[in-house]
C-alpha cells in the first residue's frame, strides 16, 4: 500500500458512532467505571438490617455454579428443591413453585393469578407491604377493600368478621409478619377460618416468616403462602417461592381469561416447574443457592431453627431495651423477625445507619417513614456472636450522635438473656 491510499483513506468509525452521526447525536462514550474492590468497604459490612441477610457458604458457593436450566442435573434439583419447600411451607401441595423475583414477584404471581377485574378483593392493611398487596390486586381490575388497621396493632377477629360480611371477597390477603413497622398477625389460623367459612381464599405473604417462627399453611388452610429467599431461609435475593392449595389451583387453571403477566402466569411456570420444560431461562446459580438454603434448613429442622429464632430475639430485645431504648411495637404483637426501635430525640434513621454502617461496619434498616429502625433476626441474622457485635455496635452509634444510652447494661442483658435459655434448654 502506497502512502497516498494510506492517507486518504477514510477513519474507522463504529457502527454505532456512524449511527449517532447519522442522526446528529454525539456518540456515548465508554465510561470509566471503579472495581468492586473500591466500591465496597475494605472489611465486610454485617448485615442486621431487614434483608437481605447474610448468606452460608454453602449457599454462596452454590450461587456460583452455572448448569443447563432444562438438564436433568436442573429437574433433579427442581425436585428436591420442591421437595424442601413443601417441608418449610408445611403443606402436601403439588403446586409449589420458584419465582425468577424477589417476594414481591411471588406476591403479585399469587394476586395476579387469583384475582381479575370484578373480583372482590380484602386486604387486610396493618403496614406497608400488606397495603402493596392491595395495590397489586387495583391493578389487575380486582374490586378491592381494605380494612385499615392502625399503626402497631392487629385488627380485631370482629372487625375482619364484620369486613368479611360486608365484602363477601373471593379472596382475602394479608401479611403474616408487616416488616415495615414489626407488626406480627399472630392469629393467621383464625383469620383464614373465618375466610374460609365464606368462601373465600387466603393469601399469605410469609416473607420475613417462613422457617423463622411456625407457620403451617395445611393445618391452618391457608391457599397461598409467598416468600422471598434473602430472609428467613437465608439464600441470595432475586429467586423466591410460592405455593398453591389444590383450591388456590384450581381456581388459576379454571380462570377464562389470560393472566396479563406472562412471566408470573402460574399455568406457564408450572411447565418448568413440573414437566422440566421451557417457560423462560431459570436463575439456574439463584436455584441451586436457594436449594442449599432450604437443606440448610431440613438439617437443622423447624423446631430448632424457630427456636433459636426466638431465643435470639428475645435477647435482642432485652438488650436493646436495657440500652434505655424503646421497642417500637407493643409485645402482644410484636415480630420476633425484625425488631423495630424507637429513634431517640431529634435523631433520624439515616443518621444512625449511616453511622453505624461508616462507623462499626454494621447494616441496620430505617423503614418507610416511620421514626424507627429496625434489626432483623432472620435466618442467618440470629446468631449469639451477631447480637453482641450489632448491640455493642447501636450502643456505641447512639452515644456518639448524643443520645444517652447504658452500653454496660444493654451487653450484661443480651448475656444474661442468652445464659438463661441455654440453663432452661
């Protein structure tokens, strides 16, 4: 090649700068972006907050693998990972399903697939996430009613009895432990039966629950049980589960119209789920994460597992009311998953969990508004050595922004609150 083709040859452009030029644009530059090494922090932050939890290693290392979603090394595991689910759900139902989601995904596959416009609708509201689910079913056309229930309470057995009478609902949703503000609806069992004895079918966001304290969805008749995998069970976010009674299916197999969601139409999944076909690629890495999460839990048993759940909250609790600290919800009502605290005076949620994250590499929640924060004990959360770097860490937090605290006292009563159960154990 001579040099006068060398230089007048025209510039190698890329296609897409060819394209921007066509269309009068300046092309987009490639960014100059950091590692993830610094990004994150230089010593791992603990997370205590309202998920995600920290996850084994075992789950970790399964989070890792890649596999052909529709092999049969995947049915296998699809198998047992059914298998599994429906020891954690307590149910002999066939129709239990994964969601490629977080539990919001499960909720609105449950919402969704049951309720259509005209369909009369009750969601009992006591929080933030129980008032989504309602908002789920406006979406989908459902005629919905809320029964409003105020702030750090449960509704009265009358009031969903009366609300009931007055709705005639096909279906009834409502949140088993309300996050937002660590409201428990401890009397799930009778809620369901008086749904039940009209009619209707019950929806149960179990995403902070399942396997951290009982919940038997057959014994209790629940139809549909949702959850996330990043709480209780203590696996990655972004893959949850879900279960269907034989009534709940029924009603999603016998609907006329198609569900609008075609990625959380049930009757699709179940061609994953059950016939090892092709619905859309599976999180193959977040399924084997999510079986090891739920083997986890079969080793260790429900019993156990709840108990400790409740013996680590318990101790929480004490601790952080021995710190001079109040507890934000009224103990007949309180959820042992997530603790939520009263902020001190003139403090935020931000303040504090910045401070605590910068400070002690320690993960706490604020919530949606409310003057809390909030310590989950889920799943991989509610281990002794946790509690006493988290307490130890929101003592410290709490007399560095001014607010007077008993550190000596709130560490002495998460120790003696230990000791005691481990003497009645």
């Amino acid at each position: 090649m001579n040099d006068t083709a060398l230089h007048s040859a025209p510039p190698a452009t890329s296609h897409a700068s060819a394209a921007a030029a066509a269309a009068g644009a300046a092309p987009v530059p490639c960014p100059t972006v950091d590692t993830l090494d610094h990004i994150l922090p230089e010593e791992p932050l603990l997370m205590m907050g309202a998920g995600p939890v920290p996850i084994p290693d075992a789950v970790a290392k399964a989070n890792t693998v890649v596999i052909n979603h529709l092999g049969d090394t995947m049915a296998r595991v699809i198998h047992q990972v059914k298998a599994m689910a429906r020891y954690v759900f307590q149910t002999h139902s066939n129709w239990v399903l994964g969601v490629a989601g977080p539990g919001s995904a499960a909720m609105e596959m449950a919402v969704s697939n049951l309720a259509w416009p005209g369909t009369r609708v009750l969601s009992i509201v006591n929080g933030f996430f129980s008032a989504r689910m309602a908002e789920m079913a406006r979406r989908v056309g459902a005629e919905v009613t809320t029964l409003d229930v105020a702030d750090r309470s449960i509704a009265s057995l009358d009031d969903i009895a009366q609300a009931i009478e007055r709705t005639r609902p096909a279906i009834v949703t409502i949140v088993h432990g309300e996050t937002s503000n660590t409201v428990c609806n401890r009397q799930i069992r009778e809620i369901v039966q008086l749904a039940k004895a009209a009619g209707a079918l019950v929806v149960v966001d179990a995403v902070c629950t399942l396997s951290t304290m009982p919940l038997e969805m057959d014994a209790w008749g629940i139809d549909v049980v949702i959850t996330g995998g990043q709480k209780g069970l203590s696996s990655i976010p972004g893959v949850s589960l879900i279960a269907f009674s034989n009534a709940a299916w029924e009603r999603v197999r016998t609907r006329t119209a198609p569900n609008t969601h075609w990625c959380l139409d049930a009757t699709l999944a179940e061609n994953f789920w059950h016939n090892a076909g092709y619905h859309y690629t599976a999180p193959v890495s977040g399924v084997l994460a999510l079986h090891e999460a739920l083997r986890l839990v079969c080793t260790e048993t429900l019993e156990k597992r709840f108990a400790r759940h409740l013996r680590c909250s318990l101790a929480l609790q004490s601790g952080v009311s021995a710190l001079g600290l109040s507890l934000y919800t009224p103990q007949a009502c309180r959820l042992n998953s997530v603790v939520g605290i009263e902020l001190p005076a003139k403090l935020t949620a931000r303040e504090v969990c910045n401070h605590i994250s910068q400070q002690y590499q320690v993960e706490i929640a604020g919530s949606f508004g409310l003057p809390i924060v909030r310590i989950g004990q889920m799943g991989e959360q509610c281990r002794e050595h946790h509690l006493f770097r988290t307490v130890h860490a929101l003592g410290r937090t709490m007399c560095d922004l001014g607010a007077a605290v008993d550190l000596p006292a709130g560490v002495a009563a998460l120790e003696e609150s230990l000791s005691s159960s481990a003497r009645r154990a």
